[in-house]
C-alpha cells in the first residue's frame, strides 16, 4: 500500500508545532528529528526551510503550505524509505500523553462562498479558526470563545 504524503506532511507539521513544548519526552522530539532529517535529505533545501518554518508559531502557516509544495507526492523508492521513520515517530506519539493532549484539540477551517448572508455564531473551545470567505451579502461571526490551552512555558 503506497505512503500517502499527507499522513507524513501531517507528521511533520505535528512535529514542528511539538519540538518546543517542555512537556513532550524526548523520545518523541528525536523521532521528530530523525523524521525532519530523512525528509529533509530526500526532498532537499526547501523542506530544510519549510520545515524550520513549522517549528515557529509565527512562520508555522508558510511552513505548511511550503510543505504541500515540496511533498506532492511520493515515489515509491522514497515511500519505502521515509516509511520506518515515520513509523518510529507515530509510535512515539502514540506513548506520550502530553504530545497527544497538545495536538488533540478543535480547530475550524471555512472556506465559504455564499450567495447571501453568512451567520456563524456560538462557536466555542475551538485554538485555532481559519476563514476564507466570499459573500455577496453581511459577514457575521459572533460569540466566539476561544480555548487558551494548557501548554506550559507560554
């Protein structure tokens, strides 16, 4: 069965939003940074800078979309390779609470194109939102309450 890349862009983007959380173990950052440098010696320069940009809260969206760029696909000689680093990170993730509760929470992404008016209203709990929107009509988004996190450190 072929590696599908977004499972390993998803990987990688988990990872770069995890590397700097003191409470993650560091069997989990070094499967983390073994996964970032297989990729980064098959995919080259631009997943080295995508990469980077992923660790960084501010650059983390750049980073993302960099990443879809330069991992479209996967041939099948890169898949078999990149497959047990990616599998010894998954596997780490999967024993490390405090990595699982920093990624497991809600996050909303819209893209709207709507003919009228749009109302979204009681949204809640939610860290992260991304809207894309296009309206003939009135953009209304109310009673939002946003979850903080309990990340340590920030």
């Amino acid at each position: 069965m072929p590696l599908d890349p977004s499972l390993l862009n998803a990987a990688l983007i988990a990872g770069g939003a995890l590397v700097a959380d003191a409470t993650v173990k560091e069997m989990t950052k070094d499967a983390y940074q073994a996964l970032k440098a297989k990729a980064c010696e098959l995919f080259g320069r631009r997943a080295v800078k995508a990469t980077e940009k992923l660790e960084a809260s501010e650059t983390r969206d750049e980073g993302k979309a960099e990443l879809a760029l330069v991992i479209p696909d996967l041939r099948s000689d890169e898949a078999e390779e990149i497959q047990p680093v990616l599998q010894a990170f998954l596997d780490a993730m999967r024993q490390d609470e405090p990595a699982r509760e920093g990624l497991a929470h809600a996050r909303i992404a819209l893209n709207l194109d709507v003919g009228g008016n749009v109302l979204i209203d009681n949204v809640q709990d939610a860290r992260e939102i991304g809207i894309r929107s296009r309206s003939e009509g009135d953009f209304t988004f109310t009673n939002v309450r946003m979850d903080p996190g309990t990340r340590s450190g920030n």
